[in-house]
C-alpha cells in the first residue's frame, strides 16, 4: 500500500464550515453487523471515505458480499446474501477489527474465516478476549499462518455466559454480533457500553434482534432465528467534533463545526470551557473564533482520560496538543492505554523541551506552556497520534512534513476536503 506524506506551510488561518461525519468507530462496526442477514441494509450519513471502510468493504466483497457507496448521498448499501466460506488467496487486509467479520460468516455457513487484526500498535493488541467469546459460545478456533479460522461445532453460536476480565469494547461488540443469532440466551457482564454500541445495539433491534440493556455493564441477549434488512443512521463522530474544535480554537481561526453530538461529549466539552474555550454553540452547531476566548487564552489544567462518558483515551493526544497552548504546566494522563505515548516523542519535534513523559500503569504526559510551535518534520504513530502532529504542522511557524499521513486519513472521513474548505493549502506526495 502507498504511503502518503504531507507538506504544509504552517501558520495559514482557518475560516468556513466544517460537517462531522458519521462516526467510524460506529460506521465498520454497523458494516460488520450487515452481514448477519440476507436482506438489504442502508447506513445513512455514512463516512465513505475512510480508508478503513474502504478496507472493510473489500474484504466484505471479496468474501460474495455486495457493497454499494453512494458517495454523494454519503451512505451505504449492503447486501450479504451470497458471502461464502472458501479460503482466500490473500488475507492481506490492514483492519484492526477484523474479528468482527467472524459473527456473519459463521451465521451463514457455520464457518468464518478472518484476517489476523491489524492497524494502530497502540502496545500489545492481543485478541484473547474475542478467543474467549468465539470458545464461550461453541466455536473451534484454529490460528493458521495468515489468518483465523472459527467453525460453530454444531452449526451456529450457542448462548452462554460471558464473563469480561475487563471491559472492553472490542469484546463487547463481537459477544453481540455473535450472541444476537446464537441457539439461547447469553449474558454478558462487564460489558463497555459506549455510544457507537448503542448504535449498533439500535441497529441490531430494528433487525430484529432480542438485546436487553441492564444497568452500565451488563448485556442479555436472547438468540433469533434469522435477522432482516434495515436503515440505520451512523451517529456524528465525537472525535471528529473535538479535533476541529482544538484545531479552530489554537489556530485562531473563525470555523463553525456541524452536527456535534453535545449529548455524546459533555465532559470532554466541558473540560474545554473549563480551560478557557468560551466558544459559542446552537442546537448541533459550534463556531470557535478569536473573541472566545478571554485575554487569559487557555488557562494550564490536568485531565484523566478513561472511559466513556469521561475523556475517552481517542482523545487524549488533542488535550496534549491543547496543553501546549496553555499559560503555565498542564498533566494529562491516561488509565486506559498507559502506553499511549509514541505520538508525544513525534510531536515534541515541535516544541523541544515542552513536553515530558512516563508510561507504567498509566501514561503520564506533562507539558510546559505556552510555546510557539516551529515547523519540524515526523512521522506518524498511531491514528490519532497522526492526526495531531497534523494540527501541530497546520500551527507551527514554518513548513513541516507528516510522514506516513494515510494514518490519519483512515479515521478522517475527507479530511482533505474539509481542509481545503478552511482555505488551507497543503500538499501530499508519495512518502518514500
């Protein structure tokens, strides 16, 4: 696959308007859930362009699925009646949720073969828990040398208890995928129900699926027969929603950001008027501009990122990039991926001196404010990391180059687009 980099003269002050796309973390996840029925099923504000939906649908098509972009009318048509079991000659697809491919094919030939998970190597990204469901509810799994095989021993999933070590989403979202065409009941405990879950479990009820919701953790499910086909729209990405907002907010631009899903992203919202960000909002819209802002700018804070409905770990490197623009020392730490920390050794190119770090138990980041961003060039670690050190090369002083930037575009539905329409002018070229 071709990496790209990008060339950007820094500095260049955003103004227009900017949609949020539908979320990906909801939009591969619901992609996935399509092939539990033989029936049509259309995704509604659907982020076609994401590399990793572009990835997710190849495979989904080279397995007999058909899959329809409208690009103009940013959905989806999926149709999986004829997917197959056979073996591919390749397996050779880079998506990191490929375990979530499993529940249709077994739902409809017994039998699931998948790509190992790929993506972002955020540490050790270990599927042990998508063994412990696939084996929980009777499944065979066998690692042959460049993919998974699942095979249901009696022919479909069998209800069963589930037990999280942890919570998790990646779990959650496969114990339901497979649970809701599983012969019984299955119950899963210490579930992680995020808002991209509800999308999916909105989903799957208007499919026709039997999910209860008890409590914050805890999930039961009684098995169907078969699912039907549905409409479906992906929720706004809350990430998206935030990333524009720091961006608008330390470029000193005047952006106005559509459809940010306020009621999926209080506290993170809050943390910023906290800090200063005094921004101006309506019922689904944001507009950042200069006057947001008191003579003070943005005030040095500490945040703890975790779990939903806190700071969740996806946005912990734009609160660093915020961080920077602060009048005095800011922390912000990390209980959920305590070795999300390869993106600040790139972004510290930056500000040399700035920043500190530690990772353990938690990640650990400090940053000495306000410094003036100069242009640097670095490469990008992991998706949101990459995405960041976007935003430090569109602020520094300078040009900066961003190496290996598809990491970006892979959770940035027309980023390119959506830059261009903020009057900014950048390039990408082949990265060597």
């Amino acid at each position: 696959m071709t990496k790209l980099k990008m060339i950007v003269n820094g500095g260049q002050i955003p103004s227009g308007r900017i949609q949020i796309s539908g979320a990906k973390n909801a939009a591969t996840r619901l992609m996935a859930a399509a092939l539990l029925t033989r029936e049509n099923v259309i995704l509604l504000n659907f982020p076609t362009e994401l590399v990793d939906v572009q990835h997710k649908g190849r495979f989904m098509a080279s397995i007999g699925a058909k899959v329809e972009y409208d690009r103009i009318g940013n959905s989806i048509c999926i149709n999986a009646n004829d997917i197959g079991s056979g073996r591919l000659d390749s397996y050779d697809f880079p998506i990191r949720t490929t375990y979530l491919l499993a529940a249709g094919q077994i739902a409809q030939n017994g039998v699931a073969r998948i790509p190992y998970p790929g993506g972002c190597k955020l540490g050790e990204r270990k599927y042990d828990l998508h063994l412990l469901v696939w084996e929980k509810l009777g499944c065979l799994v066998v690692e042959k040398e460049d993919h998974i095989e699942i095979t249901a021993k009696s022919g479909r999933f069998v209800g069963s208890e589930i037990d999280f070590p942890i919570s998790t989403v990646g779990g959650t979202e496969n114990a339901l995928l497979c649970a809701v065409l599983a012969r019984g009941e299955t119950r899963i405990r210490n579930a992680y129900i995020t808002p991209e879950i509800e999308n999916l479990i909105h989903m799957l009820h208007l499919m026709g699926a039997d999910v209860m919701v008890e409590g914050a953790s805890m999930i039961t499910i009684r098995g169907v027969d078969s699912l039907r086909g549905a409409t479906v729209e992906v929720i706004p990405d809350r990430i998206e929603a935030l990333t524009w907002i720091v961006y608008a907010a330390l470029s000193g631009g005047r952006v106005v950001i559509d459809d940010v899903p306020f009621s999926l992203m209080e506290i993170p919202l809050k943390h910023l008027r906290d800090v200063g960000l005094n921004y101006f909002k309506n019922e689904n819209s944001v507009y950042v501009a200069p006057e947001c802002f008191s003579k003070h700018f943005i005030q040095p804070f500490e945040v703890a990122c975790g779990t939903h409905p806190g700071i969740i770990s996806d946005m912990q490197t734009f609160y660093v990039l915020l961080a920077l623009k602060a009048a005095g020392r800011s922390v912000i730490i990390d209980y959920r991926y305590p070795e999300r920390t390869a993106f600040v050794d790139e972004l510290s190119k930056f500000c040399e001196g700035a920043l500190s770090w530690d990772s353990g138990q938690v990640a650990m980041i400090r940053v000495n404010g306000p410094v003036a961003l100069k242009s640097a060039e670095v490469n990008s670690t992991d998706l949101r990391g990459s995405m960041t050190q976007v935003l430090a090369a569109l602020i520094a002083e300078g040009e900066s180059v961003v190496h290996d930037v598809g990491m970006a575009l892979r959770g940035y539905n027309n980023m390119e687009e959506k830059l261009r329409s903020l009057g900014i002018e950048f390039s990408l070229e082949t990265d060597a």
